[in-house]
C-alpha cells in the first residue's frame, strides 16, 4: 500500500500529540516514496519535524529517575544462548573497550542498557551504549548489521533518550561533573548496512534535522575486532 505525501503528514500531526513516543510510530520505518510526490516517507516526516522543530524538542518529556542510572552488576557477560543480538554486540563492545581502551571518535564505552524508567508505568526504553569522549558524552542508539529500521528512528530514537534523561544526574551517577560534561545522541550503526546506505543518498531534511538535533553518527566495522569510523 502506497501513502501520498498528505497522508504522511496528516500520520505526523495525529502522532505529535505525544512527542516522547513520536520515534515508535509505525510511519517512522517507512520504506519507499509517496506515491504522488515521489518523496522518501522519511524526507516527508523529517521535514515535518524540522518546521516543528522547537515543538518536537521541547515536548519529549524529561523523566528524572529516583534510582541511579548506574546500575551494579554490568559486567559485560551475556547469557549463554540468548538471542538478543543487539544487547550481545552492545556488551562485546563495553567489554573491548574495558579490557583495550577508548574506541576513536566516541571515547570509552562505560555502560550499555542504561534504564530511563523511573517507574515501571514510565513510557522509556534503555540507552544502547553510553560513552565518554573528553567533555561529551554520548548516547549511542545502537543497530544490529542486518536493522531494516530506518536512520531517521534510529535519530529520533537516540535523541527521545536524551530528552528523557535527566542528563545532569546521567552525568553524575557516572562519576562525573554536570558543569563540565555536555550529553549527546548518535545513531550508532553498521558500515554499508541501511542505515549507512541513507547517509550516502540525497536526503536532505534527513540531513537537516540531524543537525538540528545534533546527531552525528557513527559507523562501526568488525573484522576481529570492533572498530569506530566516521562517515
């Protein structure tokens, strides 16, 4: 079934009614192009977001957690037989960094699944990977090498995590000092997987809104081991 560009939008404005949840849309993961304008679905909704931009950033709903957002007992060590693909590589890359050092361009990995929720009725997932850079630290929405989501939810959904945070705290239960540390979101995906196969089209409002959000991404590659590019 094909969607003419009106529809997206109308898709876009009914879903904006709640802009922590705006990345979780079915529309996000549209693949192909309207049927009328010939448009990517993603360039239409990122569109959409860049004209709403202040809207959008300033309705993800900041959720600050009673509990640490460190959490005891990340180890790195998975269990044997799960098929979890994405936590598995998340943990094979907290533990190379760990056990060799800093990854170029993101710095040292220091958690993976960090949790958002304060309370279980709280609409939030867990950040992927969570990295320090120097002065920056990043959350990294990670995708697995075969990910058919597009690069505009793997944005939109790193980006929601940061809103949702209470970065200050994030920052804090890290060991670290709010006042010198700045939190940021990177889509985190494979070279030459989907994700990386948009970047190298004409995207424009894709490109827009990356950099309205601030959202660089990066590029991993696995030989034997993980290694960190940009793009």
């Amino acid at each position: 079934m094909g969607y003419t560009r009106e529809q997206i939008i109308e898709k876009c404005r009914a879903a904006f009614s709640n802009k922590s949840t705006f990345y979780k849309e079915g529309f996000i993961n549209y693949r192909g192009k309207t049927t009328d304008t010939e448009e990517f679905y993603t360039e239409v909704v990122a569109e959409f977001l860049c004209d709403n931009i202040n809207a959008y950033v300033s309705g993800i709903e900041c959720i600050s957690r009673k509990n640490s957002y460190k959490t005891e007992g990340h180890d790195g060590v998975h269990k044997e037989g799960s098929n979890r693909e994405e936590e598995i590589i998340a943990m094979q890359m907290f533990v190379q960094s760990r056990d060799l050092g800093a990854y170029d361009h993101i710095g040292k990995i220091i958690d993976y699944q960090t949790p958002l929720k304060s309370k279980c009725t709280d609409e939030a997932g867990k950040i992927d990977l969570l990295s320090l850079d120097g002065e920056i630290m990043r959350i990294l929405e990670l995708k697995k090498p075969d990910s058919e989501e597009t690069m505009l939810r793997c944005v939109l959904e790193g980006f929601t995590y940061m809103q949702t945070a209470d970065t200050e705290k994030l920052i804090s239960d890290f060991g670290y000092d709010p006042e010198k540390v700045v939190v940021k979101a990177s889509p985190f995906v494979f070279y030459g997987g989907e994700q990386y196969k948009e970047m190298c089209q004409t995207r424009p409002f894709l490109k827009k809104l990356m950099m309205l959000l601030d959202s660089k991404p990066f590029y991993i590659i696995k030989n034997k081991k993980y290694r960190v590019v940009e793009a």
